[in-house]
C-alpha cells in the first residue's frame, strides 16, 4: 500500500552535545529499503528545476543536508509540494510517484538515497507515458 503524499515527511532523530548534531539513518530502520545508491545535486541554478520524472521500480529518501529546496511528488491523482530545509528531515518518494525539486537555495545540497542501483531503463522521463502507465 502507498504512503499518502502528504505523509512522506519523516523527522530522523537528531543526536549530539556540547560538540554539534549528529544525524544517523540507517537501512530498514529509518529507511523502508536496503540503501544501494546514494547521490546529491549541488550547485544548481537558479529557477532551474531537477528530477521531473519517475521511476518504475526505484525508490528515493531526500534530505537538504544544506540549504532548502521544495519537492513536488505527483502520484496522478494528487500533487503534495513539501519543503526540506533541515538536515534531520527526510522526504520519501515512493517508485510510479513524478518528482520535481525546485526553488534550491544557494548553498543547497540535497542528498538522495536509492534502493536501486542507476538503470537508465528504470526511468520515466515523460509525463504524459507515467500518466498513461498509471491508468493501465
């Protein structure tokens, strides 16, 4: 059964003293898949959104380790916008759900988690064949 969109937002439990924060996630416990991938996008220009696609089978846990963006996860029927903005807050996007981060900050860093390795084939860059595969 899928997550509803608007319940995707997961707070991680944020650790540490005197020293700083510390922020562990790990596999089955925070996350509802076996890590086996990990990226992030940094750098990105201004009012140039990032992801617009989905994925067959891939699922995804995103974290601003720096910085702000906002995700919008589209699941055909509905669309949740939600912004990241602490590194102790993740945002799961679930395989068949169209991405889109947008509206990055300067200094942002987003951090991606995956349960797949990267497989182009895994892709679904256009939007009109997800809608046309969620309605077959």
């Amino acid at each position: 059964m899928r997550t509803p969109l608007n319940q995707v937002l997961k707070k991680n439990k944020v650790l540490g003293d005197e020293r700083g924060q510390l922020v562990a996630i790990e596999s089955g416990i925070h996350i509802p898949f076996e890590i086996k991938r990990v990226f992030y996008i940094y750098g990105t220009q201004p009012n140039v959104p990032r992801g617009q696609h989905s994925h067959h089978k891939t699922q995804q846990y995103l974290i601003a380790v720096s910085g702000s963006c906002q995700v919008t996860l589209d699941d055909g029927k509905e669309k949740v916008t939600h912004l990241l903005d602490q590194p102790h807050i993740g945002l799961f996007q679930d395989a068949m759900v169209w991405g889109t981060m947008h509206d990055f900050s300067p200094d942002c860093v987003l951090l991606v988690l995956a349960n797949e390795h990267y497989n182009d084939a895994d892709y679904i860059r256009s939007y009109s064949e997800f809608k046309e595969i969620l309605s077959s």
